[in-house]
C-alpha cells in the first residue's frame, strides 16, 4: 500500500478524531465561571455599561473591562440580590456548600 | 509628616495668633484687639485644617510600609528609580519576596478521596462567577458531571474512590498551565512550595507616590497582599475547565505555580490587615500596582461600598482614591488601573535595576 493510499484512509479518521476533541474541549467551557461576565460584554465596547445574572439570580450590575486581554463584565455596584422568597428549593438542593 | 504632628502644630499656631495679637493692645482697645484677634485666630484654623486635610489626605494615599506582615519580604524594601509603561520617570518602592504568605503555610487544595470533607480539601470559583468560593469536598470532587453539565468530568478512580491529583513536581509542571499536557487531563491541581527552585524570588516595583493616569490601565497583575504574595490578574478559567482539571485553591483563595509561586485569585480574608479603621471602612488587604490601596469588599457592617468607578475603585478624605475588591468567586480584584504602573508581562514585577531575577514570564494555570 502506497503512502498516498494510507494517507487517504487515515486522514478522514484523523479528522473525525479533531473534531470530537475539539467539541469535547469546547463544550467544557460552558458553565465557565466567568461565562456571564463574559457574555454581558459581548458585542460590546470598553467602559460600556453591562448586567449578568450570577447565584441566586442575583444582578452584577457594572461595566466592560479588558481583563487583561476579553473584555469582561466588572461589577461596579452592590450585588442585587434577588428577593429571598423567590429562592427555589432546587436551588438549594443542587448547591455545593460555600465558604 | 503625620496627622498627629499636624494637629500639634495647628495647636501652636493658633495659641501663637492668640499671643501674639495680644501684643500693643492698651485698656482703651481692647475690645476692638480681642474682635481682631478672634478673627486672625478663626482665619488661621480655618487655614491650617485646609492642610492638615489636604496633607493626611496625600499621607494615607500610598503604600504604608507598615501594614505589610512581618517577613512579607526577604529583604527590607528599598526606593529605587522607575518609569511606568506610560513613560513617567518616577520613584518605585522594590518588594522582593519569597513567593510564599508570611505568616502561614498554604494549603491544603485537593481532598484525597470522594468522601472527604471541607476540612482537607480548598476552594474553587462558584460556577456562576459569582459570591463565596465553593469547597472543593470530595462531593464536589464526585459530582462535578453534574455540576458543570458535562459527563466526561471524571476526576476519582470510582473502583477505588480515589482522587486524581498531581501528587509530584512533574505533574505540577505538567498541569499547571494553559496548555495542560494530555496525561494531566482529568485531575485536581495543586503544587507544593517546595517545587520552586531554591534561588525564587518575585520581585514587585510599584510607585511610591501613586500618578493617576491619562486612561485607565488593564490589570495582569493586580498588586500585592500585606502577606507579600501576589494578587493576581484573572485565572484562564476557560482553559482549565477545558482540559477538565480544577486548579484548586487553599481557603484563603490562592495557590502555587512554579512561576509565580504562592498567589492569590481571590480574597476570603487571609490577607486583611490586623487593624481595623476607625470609621468602619472594610479593611485593607493589599496595594495594587499603580500603589493605590486595596480594600475588602464589605465594610465592618458587611456593606459593600456605593458609588464606585469602572475600575471598583473611589475617593475618602481619609484614604484618598483606593479600591475595594470583587467576591471571591469573581475571578477578578479589581476592574482596572485607575492610576500608572509598572507592568511588563510579571504586572508590578517589572524588572529591577541590573535584570530580572524570577525567569520567564508566567504561565498561570488559575
């Protein structure tokens, strides 16, 4: 069998094989902590004002900075938080314990 | 000078007015002397408050080389000859330290096993971004899957309920950096101190007399913690998750890497100084790398302050302009440098006079 020849049926494998890593290492940056932060500035400039829900469905309220190099929602106001009654039980349930 | 010395000379200043407008007054004007007199003495007040305030404002604005932690520093810190990446020539105090906190020895990080409790393993960022760190438990470890909705997770051997954690020097290096070599894939990070080489060393430059700057600069590096360890710039969250590890921190919010080594990613209030201020401000915890103060986020009645810039920081009378500090699971201190600092890749570790001592620039894990 000709180098060509392997080449040929090995490559579309290769191929297959990159893109389920690709994926797999992509679809492991959902969820990532600063996620929303991130979000909240897509699309936007420095200095621009931006909100993201965190825990509890709090409100981080603030603006765009580049952190060092995305720009990142940075929280410039209190935490709003949400109202206690409003916290669901699931909430509760699925949540790691905190320091 | 101090406020203490200024308040004593306002003292004598007005006792002097009081004196000396008493001189050549006779009985007959006496009356119109003691009006004149109370005039100069208000003026004199009035001025000299004007710069007790403006000079105890100048005073607490900066580095106070007494709120640092006993052997923060290998060395004592010295004034040395600096220029910011804004081109200003200017006067830089030099931190040299050992890479580790004063005062305590870091850790612990990974629990060992699935069943373990919060009391042997460290922190992580809340998945949200947000609020208090979580504990990084064995349950934690055990359902991470869940937790960040991805089946692969898969950090414990469950024959045996143990967790994959990089025990040697070589799985340090292996693991904590961006690019996390394939066969460290799948653990949780830590790194000892006693991996850094024997001569480590950080070395931080930051202005003395902190210079606001023309635009608001970006943070790598954030400052420095009164224990002497670094307050680092955002953790690469996006790649550590990615190579499905978790870069753990102790309780007190940071960890190793052999480049940096001990530094903080977020503050649970290891690092606040010992004094508290008078008039209920949060507590200090370090300087950041334009030599402003950095403040805990919460004030002593668990307020968090109003009324702050982009760059989470603000103005008092008392510390001038200062920042305050984001929650720990925020991945950020603070938003930007509102004044000029010394950044060259190693944030305020810019290289000293005669080179740089601490290697090549830093490879951060988290």
């Amino acid at each position: 069998m000709t180098f060509k020849k392997v080449l040929n049926k090995a490559l579309p494998v290769l191929a297959t094989i990159a893109a389920v890593l690709t994926f797999s290492v992509a679809s492991a940056h959902t969820g990532a902590p600063s996620g929303a932060a991130l979000l909240a500035c897509e699309a936007k400039q420095k200095s621009q004002a931006c909100q993201y829900e965190g825990a509890h469905s709090d409100l981080y309220i603030g603006t765009c900075q580049y952190m060092p190099d995305q720009l990142l929602c940075v929280r410039n106001q209190p935490i709003q938080k949400k109202v206690e009654s409003e916290k669901t039980e699931t909430e509760e349930k699925h949540e790691p314990h905190k320091k | 000078m101090s406020l203490s010395i200024h308040k004593s000379l306002l003292g004598i200043v007005t006792l002097s007015a009081f004196a000396l407008a008493g001189c050549n007054s006779t009985p007959s004007d006496a009356k119109p002397a003691a009006t004149e007199v109370a005039k100069v003495a208000e003026k004199v007040v009035e001025v000299a408050e004007t710069a007790v305030k403006t000079t105890s404002k100048t005073v607490n604005e900066g580095i106070n080389l007494s709120m640092f932690v006993k052997d923060a520093f290998t060395s004592e810190p010295t004034i040395v000859d600096c220029e910011t990446s804004a081109g200003t020539a200017t006067k830089c105090y030099q931190f040299v330290t050992a890479g580790a906190p004063a005062g305590r020895e870091p850790g612990p990080y990974c629990p060992r096993t699935t069943s373990d409790s919060a009391e042997v393993g460290g922190g992580w960022f809340s998945k949200e971004g947000s609020g208090d760190l979580v504990d990084i438990t064995g349950e934690f470890i055990l359902n991470l899957s869940s937790y960040y909705d991805d089946d692969k997770w898969m950090l414990y051997d469950p024959e045996t309920n143990k967790i994959r954690y990089t025990a040697t020097k070589a799985a340090c290096l292996g693991a904590a950096k961006p690019d996390v070599e394939e066969e460290y894939m799948q653990n949780c990070i830590e790194c000892e101190l006693s991996y850094l080489d024997d001569d480590f060393s950080r070395t931080f430059l930051i202005p003395v007399t902190p210079i606001p700057a023309a635009e608001t600069g970006r943070v790598s590096t954030a400052g420095i913690a009164l224990d002497g360890s670094e307050l680092s710039g955002s953790a690469p969250i996006d790649a550590i998750l990615g190579a499905y590890t978790i870069a753990a921190f102790d309780d007190c919010g940071g960890h190793v890497n052999t480049h940096q080594g001990y530094h903080y990613h977020s503050t649970t209030g290891c690092s606040d100084a010992a004094e508290k201020s008078d008039d209920g401000h949060a507590v200090l915890i370090g300087y950041a790398a334009d030599g402003y103060g950095m403040y805990a986020m919460k004030d002593a009645e668990g307020k968090e302050a109003i009324g702050l810039d982009e760059c989470r920081g603000q103005t008092d009378d008392v510390r001038g302009y200062h920042y305050h500090v984001a929650s720990p699971s925020e991945n950020m201190f603070i938003g930007c440098l509102h004044g000029e600092s010394i950044q060259s890749g190693r944030g305020p570790g810019g290289p000293p006079p005669g080179g740089r001592p601490d290697g090549p620039p830093p490879h951060d894990a988290g």
